[in-house]
C-alpha cells in the first residue's frame, strides 16, 4: 500500500457539503489527504471489506462533546450558501459494538421463557424490518424443519440474535441511516470511499502515537480523506507536524 499524500488547502477550498456542515461556525482547520491506491488492495495482497456510504466519519474520541454536538447541528440543520442554495441536513448513525447492536434490539422485543416455534415466530415478525431478526426466524424454521424443534428457550433466542448481528458486522451488512460514524479504532481493518477525521484537542498520546492513530484514520479512505482539526494553531505540533 502506497502511503497516502496529502496536501494542506484553505477551508474555502474544501469539498463542500457535510464537511464543511461538521465544521461551520468552529474555530477549525483543514485539510485534505488524497488517497491514491488501487481500489480495496493491499500491498501484501490481503483484500479489505468495503463498506460503501456516502462518508464515513471518524474521530478518536466519540465521547468528545463538541464533536458530539456539531454532529447532532449537521444531523437536523439545513445550511445556505453565499448564492442561496442549500445543502444538509445529513443524517448518520453512530456505529456500535456488535453487542451493543445485538442488545439494543433485544429489549425492544418480550420474549417468554420458552416458547413454541410458531408464538416465537408471531412475535419476532413484528420487529423482521431488521435483518438480524428476519435471518432468526429462518434458522428457526430450519431447525424445525430439520431437526424437528418445536419450541425454543429465551437464552436461545437471544444467542441466535447476537449471531446474527455479529455475522452481518462482519460482513458488512449492518443496517445504518445516512452516514456513518465510528471511532478510528473501531474502523480498524475496513475501508470506505470517503472519510472525514474529525480531530478533537482532547486526544492524548505520545507524538507518534498520535501520529499512527491519525495515518490509520486517513488510510481507511479508497479516495477522499477530510481532516478537520478543532481548535486554532493545533496544525503546528503532533500529530500535523513534525
């Protein structure tokens, strides 16, 4: 993989749109990284999962509160350009651990101690918009079909849910509104077309740390990166500087 190079540009060079939206009304610079590398490849020849949202974004510190409130601003508020038109507002979803995931839809849903396949099936139907409980209720009814298993405990049911939502994580198939947005741990090992790296004044480390955390969050871009750091004069020291 071929490092990726970026360039420093004035803010009002930056591409517009939920870039400029997460950074308006902040004292925040920019600049772009632009990726150049083949498409989903590695130079050791291992291939990434592709996960193919409009942007990506991502920070090293979600519980950061200005973060968390410019995100919930571009979330809800419309923006007016110089020449009138209008561009926002942009939806995302924060992104979860697996569990998180798994257990967030768990407590939506009453299920009985143990239960009849058909009762079970009547009350996971109402919630199968999610594809996790859809592909449930199908292991379901191959194990009755194949095993002859008519009822199924709540541990069961439960463990079934968590498979599920793990595996399509794992294959990409998470279900998410608008954008996306993760810590840069998180994103560890995937890679999107576009991302935006928003740098908060509260990420801590050693320069290098700092250095390889923001080289990881740049290099999950195929091919456009946005780094948009908070707070003024910061670009001079680590991880921006030498």
């Amino acid at each position: 993989m071929r490092r990726s190079s970026s360039r420093r540009q004035p803010p009002s060079r930056v591409r517009p749109g939920l870039a400029l939206a997460a950074s308006h009304g902040r004292h925040a610079s920019h600049f772009v990284a632009a990726v150049n590398r083949p498409t989903n490849a590695r130079s050791n020849g291992s291939v990434l999962p592709v996960f193919l949202f409009l942007y990506v974004i991502l920070t090293p510190d979600a519980g950061n509160a200005i973060i968390r409130d410019a995100l919930n601003t571009v979330q809800t508020k419309p923006y007016t350009r110089k020449n009138g038109a209008t561009f926002g507002p942009y939806p995302h979803t924060w992104d979860r651990h697996d569990m998180e995931e798994a257990n967030a839809l768990l407590a939506n849903i009453a299920l009985p101690a143990t239960a009849s396949y058909t009762d079970l099936r009547a009350i996971l139907r109402l919630h199968a918009e999610h594809a996790a409980v859809a592909q449930v209720i199908s292991r379901m009814d191959r194990l009755r079909r194949a095993h002859g298993q008519s009822a199924f405990t709540a541990a069961q049911v439960t463990e079934f849910v968590r498979e599920s939502v793990r595996n399509r994580s794992r294959l990409g198939f998470r279900q998410h509104r608008g954008h996306l947005a993760m810590t840069i741990q998180r994103a560890k090992n995937w890679e999107f077309p576009n991302v935006i790296v928003l740098w908060p004044h509260t990420v801590t480390g050693s320069p290098e740390h700092l250095r390889r955390l923001l080289y990881n969050a740049i290099t999950r871009a195929q091919e456009h990166c946005t780094v948009i750091v908070l707070g003024q004069g910061r670009l001079n020291g680590a991880p921006f500087a030498p």
